[in-house]
C-alpha cells in the first residue's frame, strides 16, 4: 500500500502530521502556538535556588515555571572549584568513560563471535548489549519527542574524587547552559540537564559527552555494528564530543552518516555563538518546529509522497528537505484541493475517535482511559461481553 505524509499547517495557531498508509493512520503529531514542546530546547539559564536537601538546584530558562536540575546531571565544569580539582574530576570520568568503552568493544567481539558460530541465515534474538546498558548516556536509543528511540536523556552515575554536595559547588545566579529532557507536567517544572544532545537525521551529537563513539542498541546485527562503528571512527569527531549513530542510520551510506555528522557540527557551532551573545534567561537552540522534526524522524523512502496544506507550511518543509535530503525534495507536494487535506484521507474521524476516554473493544467489553500526573490509569469494563473469552 502507498504511504503518505499528510501535513495540515493551514492555521498558524495549529500544525498537525499524520502518516497513512492506505486507510490506517500509522502517526498522529500535533504543536499548538499555546503549547510548544520544549524537550530538546537549549537555553541559557540561570540558578535562582540551590535545595540541599534533594541535592538539585532550581533554574530559571524562560519557561512558565524553573526548571529541576537534579545534581548528578551538572556537568563538572561548572563546578566552582579550584582548577587543579575540576581538571582531576574530568579525567576521572574520562578514565570512566574509556573502561565503558572497553568494555562494549569486548562486547561486541563477543557477539561477533557467537555470530560466526551460527548459520549465516540465522538472527540474533537474545542480544543484551549490557556494556551500552552501563554507558547509557552515549548507548541510549531521542531526543525529541520526535527522537525519543535514540535519546532518553539517562546518565551513568558520574564518579567523583570526593563526593561533593551541590551547595558546594554550584551558586544562586550561576549561569548555565540546559537542555529541557522532559516537558513541564502538572505543577512540576521541566526536568534539565547540561549534558547537551543535538539530533540529527541519522545521528545525535553530544558536545560536552566525551564518551567516543557508539552505535543504538537497537541496531542488532553484528555486521551493520561493525561497519557503522568503522565509519565512526573514520570521522573526525573532536576531542570532548560524543557521537552516537541513531536506529535511522543502520542502513545508511558512510556519505549519508558523514553529512549529518557534519550538519550537526555546524549547529553545535551556532549554539556556541549565540550563547556568547546572549544574556540569560535565553533560548539558544531550538529542537525544531513540528514539520521539521516529522520529516527528520518520520519520513522514510517508504514514504512516497508528503502533501502540504498551506503555503508556509509548503515552504518550510522544501526548504527543510532541500537541506536534509536534496534527492527527495520532488517528494513534496503542495495541495490545493477544494476539499481539505485530512478530509480526503478520512483522517478526521480517526483523530476524533482517538482522544475519546472510552473504546469500545469488538468483544462488546470497553476501556476507560484516564490521564492524571503520576500515572495513566487503564480501567477495563466486561460491558456486553459475556463469553469466558
């Protein structure tokens, strides 16, 4: 069946993505102008509370309400220490992060070998990369609500020469350079970090995560490890910097990988600029707008075409693509038609159905599902189902 990107930018106030494949919606997205997302967001912040007791300072980036910045997510330059101290607690954690490496490498010799010993038709099924699982800050699979395979914004457990408390190192209208991790929920403000990630098509570069090179854990086969991991190391990736290869990638050429790579070298130096110029509480980078992200991690070669409602929304999506995938930009498409976009695609009563709380389930049995800060309660009722089944 075709598979389509259908895009609805016609109001300002609104931008909604689905992709379809025949007559079943496989993606839903929305950004309303009231409610941006801001996980993924870089801004320039600035500490207005240090808490001693849940080891976390409180920081004002610009949102509606500060942002929670838990300890071990303060990166140790900016500690306030003596110099000689800072300068001992980094080459410990990069003696920390050589061991991980050590240890996936071995890893992945192991695999390579159980990998020889099986029939060239057979697949991995029980892999457990535990040596990316310890590493997780350059192992883990987004970034991005639209990333969110490759960066879930987890940390290994930083070590320290001693064991330093917040309230020793980190001072009230310290400036800071975050990146939101996790939305504003309820009354809780966003959750932060200055362990920074820029995602790209086929990567996510990390500019202050000096943990080498690493592949997704959700790339399996031993033989696309091997090849992305050689491409890795045959870029030239400062000293400092992370690089992970994302899902997207695994089957990507080393040109493909090197473009990206470069792309995203480019923006950490824009960030760089702006944030010399800025005064804090500032935004310096932001993750995108909805139609951006869509085409970077939505879009595949499966996709067929992309229809755009609405001019602005037409320009920024060839302008993106032009950048992103040069070949593809044919693929996009503004439509016209009298009839809406969504319309035509009956797409419509999909989304209508889908924000309903009850479903009703083809037994005759329905769930209700209700949302609340801590959890999403899932409440399942027999209704006029009466067989056992």
């Amino acid at each position: 069946m075709a598979k389509k990107m259908l895009i609805d930018a016609t109001h300002s106030e609104e931008t909604r993505v689905v992709v379809v494949e025949g007559n079943k919606v496989e993606e839903f997205d929305f950004e309303s102008i009231s409610k941006k997302q801001l996980a993924g967001n870089i801004y320039l912040a600035k500490v207005t509370r240090v808490e001693p007791s849940l080891q976390a300072a409180f920081v004002d980036y610009g949102g509606n309400r500060h942002g929670f910045l838990a300890f071990s997510e303060i990166h140790p330059d900016y500690y306030q220490i003596p110099i000689e101290d800072r300068e001992k607690l980094i080459e410990e954690e990069l003696k920390f992060a050589k061991k991980n490496q050590e240890e996936a490498e071995q890893r992945e010799l192991e695999l390579e070998l159980q990998e020889q010993d099986k029939d060239d038709s057979s697949t991995i099924t029980d892999y457990d990369d535990s040596a990316e699982q310890n590493n997780g800050a350059i192992k883990t699979s987004t970034i991005a609500k639209s990333s969110n395979d490759d960066m879930n914004g987890n940390h290994p457990i930083k070590p320290r020469l001693r064991r330093y408390k917040i309230q020793e190192v980190i001072n009230v209208r310290q400036i800071l350079l975050i990146q939101v991790v996790k939305e504003e929920r309820g009354n809780k403000g966003a959750a932060l970090t200055t362990y920074l990630s820029i995602a790209g098509r086929y990567c996510v570069l990390m500019p202050n995560t000096a943990r080498g090179g690493g592949i997704s854990r959700k790339i399996t086969q031993v033989n696309d490890r091997k090849r992305l991991k050689s491409i890795v190391d045959d870029l030239e990736v400062p000293e400092a910097i992370g690089l992970i290869i994302r899902t997207a990638g695994a089957n990507r050429t080393k040109l493909e990988i090197k473009r990206d790579f470069e792309y995203l070298l480019r923006q950490w130096e824009e960030v760089r600029e702006l944030t010399l110029k800025s005064i804090a509480p500032c935004q310096i980078y932001e993750e995108g707008s909805l139609i951006k992200r869509s085409i970077r991690d939505l879009y595949t070669k499966n996709v067929d075409e992309i229809f755009v409602e609405g001019n602005n929304g037409f320009k920024s999506a060839k302008e993106f693509m032009k950048m992103l995938l040069p070949s593809h930009v044919k693929k996009i498409r503004e439509y016209n038609d009298s009839m809406l976009l969504f319309s035509r695609y009956q797409v419509e009563s999909f989304l209508s159905g889908m924000f309903n709380p009850t479903v009703q389930l083809k037994s005759g049995g329905y769930l209700v599902i209700g949302i609340t800060e801590a959890l999403v309660a899932i409440d399942v009722n027999s209704g006029r189902a009466t067989k056992e089944r």
